[in-house]
C-alpha cells in the first residue's frame, strides 16, 4: 500500500507542476500581447518609380526573453533587404526601417516575392540563421498592368499565407490565438486614384482621401487576400501629349502673325 501511496502523491506533484509550466507560459503570452508589429508599405510615386517600405518593432520584454533569436531574425530581414539593393535604418537595437526601391511594376513583384520568399538554405551568408525556426510564411504579389497613352491602370493582387502562426497542439487545436502576438498591417500608396475590387465598397477610416493611401489589417494566423486597382501616371506620354500642344500653339501663332501681315 506505501508503494501505491508513493506513486500517487508523484502523480499529483507531476500534475501540479504541469499545470503551474502551462499558467507560467500563457501569463508570459498575454503579457506579451502583440509583442511584433510589422508594417508593410509599397509606395508608387509614378509608374517607373517607387519603394517598399517595412517597419519592424519587436517589444522589449520579447527580446528579453529571446535575444538571440530576435537578433538573428532582425539580422536576416537586413541581409534580404541589402541583396535587393535596398536600405537598412536601424531606429533603436529592436526597432528596423527597411526600404526597398523599385523601377516599375514587375520590378516591384520580382523584389517583394524574393523577399518574402526567403530560403535559408539558398545562400551561405544566411548560415548563422540556419538554427532558428522561422515559420514557412507564402507571400505571393501579382500585377496586372493595363497601359494607355496618358496613364496605366494596374490590378494588384496579394496573397499573405499566416497560417503557420498557429501555435498548435498535438490534436491540431489552436493552442493561442496568432493575432494577440502580432500586429501586421499592409499599406498601398499611389499618386492617382485607388479600387477596392474585392469588396466593391468604398474604404472606410483605413482610407486617406488627401494621401490617396489605403491600409489593410493582415490577420495572423489566416490566408490573407487583398484585390485592389489604381491608377499611376504614365510621364512619357504626358511629355508627349505636351510636346504636341506646343508644337500646335506654335504653329497656330505663326499662322495668325502670316496672315496679318
């Protein structure tokens, strides 16, 4: 009967301890609440020019708790970035501006897949990250471009695949809800005017009229779908439609001063 004894209060105590590591880890999750926030921008200021701009801020009890994971992650965002060509501004030791230029539309969708379709294995400067699970996270960006003689109509298309934030069980329920753990939030800039096609309905308080900037929440955890269409100034027909209306006033003026005298 000792025996039986024995082996029931070290149950208990196993269980005990069990249920103190889960409190301890969910009191940790909800104090982290929204512990990254990643803001996502791509700005066209015409259709042979504009950036894409990331703004990355990890909370400080995150990196508290995981400096070194945090360091490498921040790291590999700077080595994507400077292959592309692009700037690194480092705010403060866990705040990251990244900026991105591209030179037309299929430079932009070349770039912003390469990105976000990181392989870790693919270069041997990426080595030192080798050893931190980064989730597998399938970001797709498509541009239709429709061009006339003064401007190009564009459909763009994004697919954010948030999926593999769940934190999962071993029965495949969600353990914690992704979207207390991170803020993300995907922004499109553009010098004309902006469509939402997929809903069909008119932006609402995530629409800057003036800016002619729209703003989407990416929900983590989820298959993120953005379909919207703007318009972008074509220069080169600009210029040409100018060079003819001077050419024409010229022509005009010349005619009047011959016929007067």
């Amino acid at each position: 009967m000792s025996f039986y004894r024995q082996v029931y209060k070290q149950t208990n105590k196993v269980k005990r301890l069990k249920s103190i590591f889960f409190c301890l880890i969910f009191s940790s999750l909800i104090f982290l609440s929204g512990c990254v926030h990643y803001d996502v921008e791509i700005n066209f200021h015409n259709q042979n020019h504009g950036k894409i701009v990331q703004h990355i801020s990890v909370v400080e009890q995150l990196s508290k708790l995981s400096p070194i994971e945090v360091d490498k992650w921040l790291e590999s965002l700077e080595d994507r970035t400077r292959k592309l060509r692009g700037k690194v501004k480092r705010i403060s030791k866990n705040d990251l501006l990244l900026t991105i230029p591209f030179s037309s539309s299929d430079d932009l969708v070349e770039k912003f897949n390469s990105f976000f379709s990181f392989n870790r294995s693919s270069s041997t400067s990426d080595a030192k990250i080798e050893d931190y699970n980064i989730p597998h996270l399938q970001t797709q960006i498509s541009i239709k471009k429709h061009s006339f003689l003064l401007a190009e109509y564009n459909q763009l298309n994004i697919e954010i695949d948030l999926r593999d934030l769940n934190i999962l069980s071993e029965k495949g329920n969600t353990l914690i809800n992704p979207k207390s753990l991170a803020d993300l939030e995907f922004t499109l800039s553009t010098p004309w005017s902006i469509k939402n096609v997929q809903n069909k309905k008119k932006f609402s308080e995530n629409f800057n009229k003036e800016k002619q900037q729209i703003s989407w929440k990416i929900k983590a955890g989820e298959i993120n779908r953005i379909d919207t269409a703007y318009w972008t100034p074509n220069y080169l027909g600009l210029g040409f439609v100018c060079i003819c209306l001077v050419t024409l006033s010229g022509i005009y003026i010349k005619n009047r001063i011959s016929s007067k005298v």
